[in-house]
C-alpha cells in the first residue's frame, strides 16, 4: 500500500495530525501538548515528511508556526512557500535562524525571521522560541513548532546540554498544548543518545528505506502505533497514491 500526502482528510478531536492521511486515521489524531521525533537515516525523504506537516499546518487560519532552522537559511524555507503559492499569512509564522549569520551577505532580521549566531546558542534559540509562544499564544492560536535539526544541534553542543534545552522545551510545549516535531538522524548518534532524546518525545514518527523504498509508521507512548506504510514522492515532495 502506497499512502498520500496530498490531503489527510477527514477531522479528529484532537488538535493535531501528521497529515498523512492513514497513519491519521489510525492514531486518530494527536493530542496537544505533544512532542514528536522523526527519525530517518539521510536520503530517506525525512525532511519532505516535515515540509508536508509544515505546508498543510500553515493553510490553515487558526494555527501558526515556529520553525528553528539549522540547515539551510529561513528564507529558503519562505521561498519554498512562494513557489507551493500557499495561501498564509506571514504574521503566522515564526523562524529562528540558526544559519545565516555564517554568511556574510546575509544580515537581516525582522517580525518573522531571527537570527541566532549559530546551532550551538541554544540559550537564545529558547528565548527566540518562547517569545513566538507568547506572541502566538497572545493570539489565541495552535501552535507548531519544528527543528530540523537535533542532529546538527548536537554536533555543536555537548549531549548534557542537548538534554537540558529539550526538557525545558518540551516542558513549555506541553504547557503551551502546543505541538513539538524534533528531527533527527538515525545511525548518526550512540544509542543512549538516541534512547535519552525518545524519552522527551511521546511518539517517533519512523522512516526506513529497503531495496530502495520507503517506508514510515508511528510508535506511539501515548498515541495508537501503526504497521509500516510503503511510500513514495512526486517532484511536489509530497507522498502519492498508489
């Protein structure tokens, strides 16, 4: 069975989905306050699957998002909003850049982007985090928040610190009944590491790739697991049916 990510259909009692429409429709929803981990190893589509989260969340009038970026600049990340002509406002959307001021042509700030000197600046990531929890809050929406990634954050710090920024952060999450997706690497990190991130997160979203296919599911603490899920991308970065 190859599943979609075209649109997950369908409306459940809990604020949250992952927007793939089966393995919605089998944890029926997820409930605020959550904190989530994608796991893949690279070139397995893990950053596709958080795009989709983030372009089928920014759609929608009531919910805003904070998006820490350590990869790639965030304009690059509005950019690719432009050319998906999304409809959204930008007064929903928070990003803490954590790249940019690596390059010396680039040197801005304003209402939606700010800027940290760099990954391993986690005191002034959870300040610029806390203050769009606030904004947003203020205004009485669902809030998103993604970090891509935890694999290039702990190539900065030490694991001890890593461990100190994620429970404050979830911790403020939970309290916000927002939503906290937190991507990582698989085979790039010790398994204690791994073992201690999984504990701060409720559920892990799961990407593997076998004899070049894709797979996904959810185990879930607190949210229903699924079986794997075959799937594949069109040239949209979005999950097509079969």
């Amino acid at each position: 069975m190859i599943i979609s990510m075209l649109d997950s259909g369908g409306e459940f009692l809990k604020h949250y989905a992952i927007e793939i429409k089966e393995l919605d429709e089998t944890i029926e929803g997820i409930k605020n306050g959550s904190n989530i981990m994608i796991i893949s190893p690279p070139m397995s589509g893990k950053e596709a699957v958080l795009d989709n989260i983030m372009y089928h969340r920014a759609t929608k009038n009531e919910t805003a998002l904070i998006i820490v970026t350590t990869n790639e600049p965030a304009f690059h990340i509005l950019e690719r909003f432009k050319k998906k002509e999304l409809e959204l406002s930008l007064s929903r959307i928070g990003m803490v850049d954590c790249i940019s001021k690596n390059f010396d042509e680039v040197d801005f700030e304003n209402a939606i982007i700010k800027t940290v000197n760099s990954p391993a600046d986690l005191t002034s990531i959870g300040v610029r985090i806390g203050q769009f929890i606030d904004d947003f809050s203020k205004k009485g929406l669902k809030i998103q928040i993604h970090i891509n990634s935890l694999s290039t954050i702990l190539m900065y710090s030490n694991n001890q610190t890593v461990f100190r920024f994620l429970h404050n952060l979830t911790g403020r999450i939970k309290a916000a009944e927002a939503l906290g997706i937190f991507v990582i690497g698989s085979g790039m990190h010790d398994k204690q590491t791994i073992a201690t991130l999984k504990q701060f997160c409720d559920c892990l979203v799961e990407i593997k790739s076998e004899n070049n296919i894709n797979f996904i599911r959810i185990i879930g603490q607190f949210a229903k697991s699924t079986p794997w899920f075959e799937y594949e991308f069109n040239d949209m970065c979005s999950i097509i049916s079969n």
